[in-house]
C-alpha cells in the first residue's frame, strides 16, 4: 500500500522579545481542515525523532506541531549522559 503523503515546514512565529520560536509542522498532504495535536519535545530539543513522530502522526491524519521550547536559550548538551 502506498504511503499517503505529507507536507512539512518550519514555521517561524514572531515572540514578544523581538524574537522568533520556530515550530515543526507536519500535516496530510491533502487540503482540508485538520484535528491538530503538539508534540511537546524532551530535553534533546526538535530532534530527528520529534519530527518522525510529527509524520506519524500526520500519516494518521492529524496537523502535528513541534514548537522549539528553547528558543531563547541553546539546547541542553547531553552528551554527558550518554
């Protein structure tokens, strides 16, 4: 069977600082309206696998959403942890 198709972007919305919170959408291919759902991310931040979930879930046919919760501030280095 074929897999149906998506549309993924990052989108850039203004922040009230004069700064941007870039957010990870996936959604159907095909236009409509849409339920929506955000992933909220863990601490490696909009990470490859964040982002497959976002596809998943707009295969399943949801707009799925990743917002960069650390925009303002870099990412955690975890490679302590590993």
């Amino acid at each position: 069977m074929a897999q149906p198709s998506i549309n993924e972007s990052t989108v850039s919305y203004p922040g009230s600082h004069a700064d941007a919170m870039n957010v990870y959408v996936a959604q159907p291919g095909e236009p409509g309206q849409y339920p929506a759902i955000v992933v909220v991310h863990g601490a490696t931040g909009v990470s490859d696998d964040m982002k497959e979930v976002a596809r998943e879930l707009a295969v399943e046919g949801y707009l799925a959403a990743v917002p960069d919760l650390y925009n303002r501030v870099p990412s955690p280095d975890l490679s302590s942890l590993e």
